[in-house]
C-alpha cells in the first residue's frame, strides 16, 4: 500500500516540529524521523491504528495522534496533532505522487 501526506499533515507537522525545535533541534529531527518510521509500520498492518469515532483510523506516538485514512490502493494520513489540537473538518486534499 501506499503512504500519501496530505497537505495538512505537512504543515502539522512542520508547525510541531518548529515548536520542538525552539528547545531542542536535534530532539525535533529525532522525534520526527520516528515518526515517519511509525507510520512506515502501517503499510504492513493498515488498520492496526485505533478506530476513531468518526470512521478514521488513529496512530499514537508519544503524546501526538496521526489520524489517517484507509482504503484498497492507499494509506492517507490526515494529519498530527497533540491532545486539543485537532479541528475535525478537516482537508481531503491528498499529494498523489
């Protein structure tokens, strides 16, 4: 299966990223090569996430929630976002590449 980012997830993750980075860079690149790692895992098991109340799917990694879609060609992950963070309408726009 394949993993595709949606634009949201990019600039999630980029505003989480800058915010670790504010104390630790290094700590941030970690954090977020581990989570791509983590979400690698889902092309084997694409339904080991929790299901989520609206349908989705949820990874949890150290405190932030990647939810993501499922369907037969495709892995789409929403977005990430720690506790609060998250609006639930949220962009289906996806990077098909």
């Amino acid at each position: 299966m394949k993993i595709i980012y949606s634009p949201r997830f990019e600039r999630e993750a980029l505003r989480a990223y800058a915010f670790i980075a504010q104390d630790k860079r290094k700590a941030a690149k970690e954090f977020f090569g581990k989570v791509k790692a983590h979400i690698e895992t889902l092309t084997d098991n694409p339904r080991k996430g929790r299901l989520s109340d609206d349908g989705n799917r949820e990874l949890i990694h150290k405190g932030y929630t990647i939810p993501y879609l499922v369907d037969d060609e495709s892995i789409v992950i929403l977005g990430i976002f720690n506790q609060n963070e998250w609006i639930p309408k949220y962009d289906q726009e996806t990077s098909k590449q």
